[in-house]
C-alpha cells in the first residue's frame, strides 16, 4: 500500500521499475488516492504519465 504515487519514488524510470518487478513477484499495489495499480496497457500507460508529473513537478 502506497499513500501517494509521488512518494512512491524519485523518477519515471524507477517507478515503472518498481511496479514492473513488484507485478512479477505477485504483489499486488494499492494507492490509496488511486486505488488498485492492475497490469494491464492502460493502467501502465497511466502510471508513466503520472510518473513523469510527480517527477516534473519535484524538480
């Protein structure tokens, strides 16, 4: 359980990282002002672009 996607980590590639090797070992994600980060296209494609907006706006 994560409580805010831009707490999740630093940058896009890391998260897309992180999620990628937490969906491989069977753990499912839940953001708690998102809800549940399933495997599929969209909710990929989705995650990728709100990485790249927390990681805009940290800078």
């Amino acid at each position: 359980m994560v409580t805010k996607l831009d707490r999740f980590c630093r940058t896009v590639r890391e998260g897309v990282r992180y999620v990628d090797e937490l969906h491989r070992s069977g753990v499912i994600i839940y953001i708690l002002n998102m809800g549940l980060v399933e495997d599929t296209p969209v909710c990929k494609m989705l995650l990728t672009n709100l990485f790249a907006f927390a990681e805009f706006k940290r800078a």
